[in-house]
C-alpha cells in the first residue's frame, strides 16, 4: 500500500507541473505576459526534470548489479522508450495533422526525427513545440544510465556531481539565473541552453535520491521523537520556498529556490512520512495523474488553434485561463486514453498471444 502511495504521489506531483506549464504558456501565448509565465513555466519543467532524474536513480538502485552492465543499460533504454515513445508518437500524429488543417504546417520533416526524439537540436524543428523537454528526458537520461551501469560509485560521487558543478559554472555567470525561457543562445551552435539546465536538473534528481538513501539509515542518529518535527519542518520550509520562487515577477536568482524545494519534497515522498503524501494520493486523484505527460505535448497546439480562431479577449483573462486548462485536461485526457486503445490493439494485431492455438500444418 505504501509504494502504491508513493508512485500514485508522485505521478499526481507530475500533473500538478504540467498544469503550471499549461498556465505559463496560456500566459505568454495568448496575453503576451512573459515575465510571469518564464517564472511559472521554466520552474514547472525544473521540477519534471529533478523528479525524472530521482526516479532514474531510484530503478538504478532497484536492479540486480550482477547483470552485466550492457544487460542492465539496454534493458533500462528499453524502459524509457516504452515509456516516453507511445504518448510521445501519438500527441505527434494527432499535433501534426491538427497543424497541416489548421496551419496547413510542413510536418513530414521534422516528424522523421522526433520519432527518434530528436527535436529543437541543432535547429531541427519539432511538431510539437516544446518537445525539446523529452529529448533532453530521453537522451540526457541515456548518458546518465551508461554513467551509473558503467562506473557505478565513481558516477554517484565524482562524476555525476562534476556534472552539476561544471554547468552550473556555465550558467550563472553568463545568465545570473535560471530561468532561460525565450534565450536564443545554443551551445556550439546546435543545442539549446535550456538544454544544459535540463542536465543539471535530472543531475540534482539523482543526487537527490542516493542522499536520501543514506539518510534512510539515521547516520547521525536523531532519537526517534525527533524525526515527526523534522519531517513537518522540511515540509513547511520546501513548499514556502517554492511558493516565494514562483511567485517572482522578475527573472531573477530566487529560481535557485527550486533545488532546495523540489528535492526536500521528492525526499518526503520517498519517505512516505508527510501529510501531503496522504493528500496526493487521494483516489479522487487516481484519473488525472497518469495524463501529465500527455497534457504537457499536447496543449500547444490547442493554444495555437485559440489564438487564431476565437475572438477569447472578449472574455475576463481568469474565465480564459480556467476554461482551457479544464479543455485542455479534457483533451490530453481523451489523448491518453485513445492511445493506450490504439496500440492495445496494434499490439493484439500484430503479436501471436500465448492463449492463441498455434496450427501447424502436417
């Protein structure tokens, strides 16, 4: 019950982000308000990112280390694929014939590369805008598989954090923070700088999880009566953190808040030891939670059809903002659902299942 808690925690954690990308990009799409949704945006895929990088690590940790290493990096690229590709495939299919009807948009080219999630690198454009979010998912998680099977200890405590600290070197005296939405500078001339923040953010995930590996064995001993007070301590101090960085107008150093914040809360969710887990998962919940990937590449393209089609500026911008993040739940909703009918039925096509007698001919 309690590990159905926590995964059920943290996939409703998940929608909670998508849903602040959702505003974000109603904010600067439709009513031109940037400041505030570069805060809101890019701190919501902050947290995408540290989560993704602590559920990496968390199935690093859960794998057998006397498999060869190639057996246990194939094995985890297959994951991730069969994961991020089918919600990934569809919202593509169904952006871009949305693009060619109401945009009559050029798809073919960009379709064969972000079927191999290769989007928004080196300047090759993506069907769905905002994908460059699951390359940087995809093959950024690779790299620090390989980094993990291969070299094990020396990833977790040289390498990894070499990683983090470099990039970081890289960021912050150029940019002065975070938050780097709307820059047009790439590394080398092909990869966004975003990118490199994505880097760090699943970097800090993983560190965030073996730290909390180490702690489950009270290295320095606090009496038990003790843990409860701490517990609601980090609670309360994570959560103002994060409420203080997203609420900035201005882009500024405060977005440094996230990798204090966000990593005390996946902490308290692994733990299973805080209320908010309890309210997390919720059964109410239990529908909406597995949608978050699909809201997030999905919900573009309905703000583009928006912007050209309906005269919404005739509406109070809080009616505006709530009644597309309710269409846009609905329609990520009816996404998720169709595809997973869609390829339960490829699957059942194509695949000979055990129950089916197989004739032989004499």
């Amino acid at each position: 019950m309690l590990i159905n808690n926590k995964i059920q925690a943290f996939d409703f954690l998940r929608f909670i982000l998508a849903v602040c990308v959702v505003i974000g990009h109603t904010f600067v799409v439709l009513f031109q308000v940037k400041q505030t949704t570069i805060i809101i945006h890019n701190l919501a895929v902050d947290g995408f990112f540290v989560l993704s990088g602590f559920l990496l690590a968390l199935s690093y940790a859960k794998t057998n280390k006397n498999v060869k290493p190639s057996d246990l990096f194939l094995n985890q690229t297959k994951k991730r694929i069969k994961r991020l590709w089918p919600e990934f495939f569809f919202a593509t299919v169904v952006t871009g014939i949305l693009s060619i009807i109401c945009f009559n948009s050029d798809v073919f080219f960009p379709f064969l590369f972000n079927l191999i999630f290769i989007a928004q690198i080196d300047k090759i454009p993506a069907i769905v805008n905002g994908s460059w979010y699951v390359s940087v998912l995809f093959w950024v998680g690779c790299f620090y598989s390989s980094l993990l099977y291969y070299k094990n200890k020396t990833a977790i405590y040289i390498l990894i954090p070499l990683i983090v600290f470099l990039s970081f070197g890289y960021l912050y005296p150029i940019y002065g923070h975070l938050t780097l939405h709307g820059t047009n500078h790439f590394i080398l001339d092909a990869y966004p700088v975003a990118f490199l923040k994505g880097f760090m953010s699943i970097e800090i995930g993983i560190s965030t999880f073996f730290i909390c590996q180490s702690l489950q064995t009270n290295p320095i001993q606090l009496k038990p009566k003790i843990l409860p007070v701490l517990y609601i301590f980090a609670e309360i101090s994570a959560l103002l953190l994060l409420i203080y960085a997203f609420s900035q107008r201005e882009t500024c150093k405060t977005d440094f808040l996230i990798y204090f914040g966000y990593p005390v809360l996946i902490s308290l969710f692994y733990f299973h030891k805080e209320t908010i887990l309890k309210f997390f998962s919720l059964k109410i919940w239990q529908s909406l939670s597995p949608i978050a990937y699909m809201l997030y590449l999905t919900h573009v393209i309905l703000l583009d059809i928006t912007k050209k089609y309906i005269d919404y500026t005739t509406y109070p911008q809080s009616i505006v903002y709530i009644g597309f993040l309710l269409i846009s739940i609905f329609f990520a909703f009816a996404c998720y659902h169709l595809q997973k009918r869609f390829f339960s039925l490829i699957k059942k096509t194509l695949f000979v299942t055990s129950s089916t007698p197989i004739m032989h001919k004499d």
